[in-house]
C-alpha cells in the first residue's frame, strides 16, 4: 500500500473514532453537517464490520476503544498475544482493505 494512502486510512479511523465520541453525545436533531459527518463514521464502521475477526479486533482496540487516543500499538499487540511483526501485517492487510470499503484512493490524499 501507497505511503499517503496508508496515512488516508488511519486519518479517517482516528477521524471516525472522534466523530463517533462527539455523536453519541448529541441528538438525532443534528444540523446537515453533523448528520454527513455522522454518515462518515457509520460508513468507517460498516467497512470495519467487513474485516476478518482479527482485524476488527485490532482496528477496534487502537482506534475505536474508550483511551484509543492514548492506546499504543504495542498495547494492543501484547493484548491480542501476537507479535510486532504479525501485528503490523495485519494492521497492513485490515488498512488495504479499509482503504477499498471507503474508496480512498491517493488522488484523495491531503498532505496537510
């Protein structure tokens, strides 16, 4: 996978994961803007329902738990009793396919 593609899917995960905080605290009477943000996430977490059991696990431990802001990749690897390298092919793998479910693509890349 592209560099910037790599850094597009992780982006919208740590995205998603904020947006998905700020929503469970408002109400479904949410202006426009926070009704296509709100798509956004739900549409995050429909591609990572895609994922096999252990990508989801992966991707729901660094980025979508309670201190995911805080959690670190060796956290999450020691807790799923993997090692660093199967980890990160893992995490390779679940990002390819992430980056497919939500047609990001380079051309959509921000360098910003």
């Amino acid at each position: 996978m592209e560099n910037a593609r790599f850094k597009q899917v992780k982006k919208t995960l740590m995205d998603a994961a904020i947006l998905k905080i700020a929503f469970d605290e408002r109400s479904p009477d949410d202006d426009q803007r926070i009704q296509e943000f709100r798509s956004i996430a739900e549409s995050v977490e429909l591609a990572v329902c895609q994922l096999t059991s252990q990508e989801q696990t992966l991707i729901n431990s660094r980025y979508f738990n309670n201190e995911a802001m805080d959690t670190t990749d060796p956290e999450v690897y020691r807790a799923m009793g993997i090692s660093a390298a199967s980890y990160y092919k893992i995490r390779l793998k679940a990002f390819e396919k992430l980056a497919e479910h939500l047609h990001l693509g380079v051309d959509q890349i921000d360098d910003t």
